[in-house]
C-alpha cells in the first residue's frame, strides 16, 4: 500500500511542473495587467512603469516562471494586487470556509445517496425503487443555480429559516460563532447535497442491480446462503467499487470550492474568491487558485485510488 502511494506521488511531480507551466503561460496571456484596473486619467505613467518594473514585468518570461515556482515552494504566492494582502493569507481565510462547507456537503451527500441507491437496487422494479428514480430523474433535469436561487428565495427570504448570506454572524462569539458557523452552512450544503446524489445513486442501483444476476450470487444463493449475507458479502462489497473509484474527485472537487453556490450565498470561499479575482485582474491569486485547483485534481485520483483498495483489498494499483 504505501509503496503504491510513494510512487504514485513520484509520477505526480511531473505533472505538477507541466501543470505550473500552463498554468503561468495562461496567465500570461490574459488580458491586460494586475495594475490595468487602477488607471485613471490622472495616473502618472512613470509611476506605472516603474511599478510594473518592480514586479517584474518587463523580465523575460523564463525569468518571471523561475522567480515564480521558486517562491512557490516557499509558500509565497506573491501580493494580492486587490487586497493589499499575501496570497496565501487571503486563501487561507477563504479556504476555511470552503472546507467546512465541502466536508458538510460531502457527508450529506453519501448520507442520502447511498441508502437510495441501495435500496432502489434491493428492491428492483417496486413503487420504492420507481419513486427513487423519479427522485433521481428529477433532481438531474434542475439546473443547480435555478434550485440553489429558489431555495435561497423560498427558505432565506420569504420564510426566513436561514440566513441568505455569509458565513457567520458578525456578533456572534465563542460558542455560539460554531453555531452560526453551522446554521450558515445548512441552507447551501443541503441544497447542494440533494442535487449531488444523482450520479452516485444511478451508478449504486446499476451495480446493485447487475451484481444480483451474476453466478457467482447465484451459487451462494443455491448453497444455502441467507440472503442477508448473500447481499452484504457479494452483491453491496462489489456494487460500491464505481462509488470509490468517484469518491476521491468528489471531496477534492468541492475542496475546490464551488463558484454557484459561493456567488448565489454570498459564501466567502474559494469559488467566490476566484470569480472576484479573475473580474479585478489579481493573476497573483488566480494562478495560486489555480495551481491548487490542479493539484487538488491530481490528488483526488490518488485517493480515489486508495479507498478503492481499502474497499476490495484484492484491488492493488500498479
């Protein structure tokens, strides 16, 4: 197992530099500069110029990718052109909440998706499982802004359950910041949740379904077998393999941040901060989002691949 994952890790180091290069020449060819939104008719342009020169922007590229991966490994991502800030302290903030809210989203979702798409594969061709589907069918036709928007609409503003923004009261403390914490995180992440569970739904009830007409259940059923076991030891333990193998791109996925529910909520996240970031020209913070996003991609299919092991142990990634 560990020696899997060192050389998985290996293989990743290489990706990672392809990744920093793309990600620093997209940059590059954006338009426009980190100083281009605050020109006005009075600005000096030798005062542009020579801001521009201390940052570097006249350096060949090689030399501005350099000085950039090298205080990259340093933790530093440079200034945040918008926020007056270190990029690492302005993500930093806004990671937090992104993953309490991701955490909260992911467990709600396996929490709901699993036990229907269990029971819509047990229970085969009944008003259960026909009702599960519609569920299903449902929930994959609503496009995630239009229901994020109606239950910020329905349950934030005219009823008033919840609070329609942010992430926590500004007088709340001790105690009670965990609270408000929470209760900001429950409109969002439920919504989200209900409409995440399609895929892992479908795919439980397929497997379910494909695995209770193979021999080898069959066979266990013709020796005796309860059917209890004959379920949980043949069928479930293979039918939950797709899920795993999707598990991993789903939390690093939403570690990501998601830039609908951010924006809808008003939620200070990393989606949020993105969308800011890219409308205000702060490439500073883009290609850190950016390169962190990419990472957190490479680092899903590594941990994709590992819960798939621990699942069915036979299961060995070479």
């Amino acid at each position: 197992m560990w020696k899997t994952i060192l050389r998985r890790i290996i293989i990743m180091i290489p990706q990672i530099i392809i990744l920093s290069v793309l990600v620093f020449i997209l940059a590059k060819f954006m338009p426009g500069d980190p100083f281009t939104g605050s020109i006005t008719p009075q600005t000096d342009a030798s005062q542009l110029h020579a801001l521009k020169v201390q940052a570097g922007l006249y350096d060949p590229w090689y030399t501005q990718y350099f000085h950039w991966v090298v205080n990259m490994f340093h933790g530093n991502f440079g200034t945040s052109y918008q926020f007056k800030e270190p990029v690492m302290a302005v993500i930093g903030v806004r990671a937090v909440n992104t993953l309490w809210l991701s955490l909260f989203t992911v467990i709600l979702t396996y929490l709901i998706a699993i036990p229907l798409g269990l029971l819509a594969g047990r229970y085969e061709d009944t008003n259960l499982d026909r009702g599960i589907m519609f569920f299903n069918y449902v929930t994959y036709a609503i496009p995630l802004f239009v229901f994020l928007v109606l239950g910020l609409w329905l349950f934030g503003y005219v009823l008033g359950w919840f609070p329609s923004g942010g992430s926590v009261s500004l007088s709340a403390s001790g105690f009670g910041s965990v609270f408000s914490r929470f209760y900001h995180l429950i409109l969002p992440g439920v919504l989200t949740a209900l409409l995440s569970t399609t895929g892992t739904v479908q795919y439980l009830r397929s497997e379910i379904v494909d695995q209770k007409h193979q021999d080898m259940v069959a066979t266990a059923r013709a020796k005796g077998v309860p059917e209890r076991k004959v379920f949980s030891r043949h069928i479930l333990r293979n039918s939950l393999l797709p899920i795993a193998a999707f598990m991993g791109y789903s939390i690093t996925g939403l570690l990501g941040g998601s830039v609908f529910v951010e924006q809808i909520f008003t939620y200070p996240g990393m989606g949020q901060l993105f969308i800011n970031s890219i409308s205000n020209r702060d490439f500073s913070v883009i290609t850190a989002l950016v390169m962190i996003y990419g990472i957190l991609a490479l680092f899903g299919t590594l941990l994709s691949d590992i819960i798939m092991s621990i699942v069915d142990p036979r299961i060995r990634i070479k």
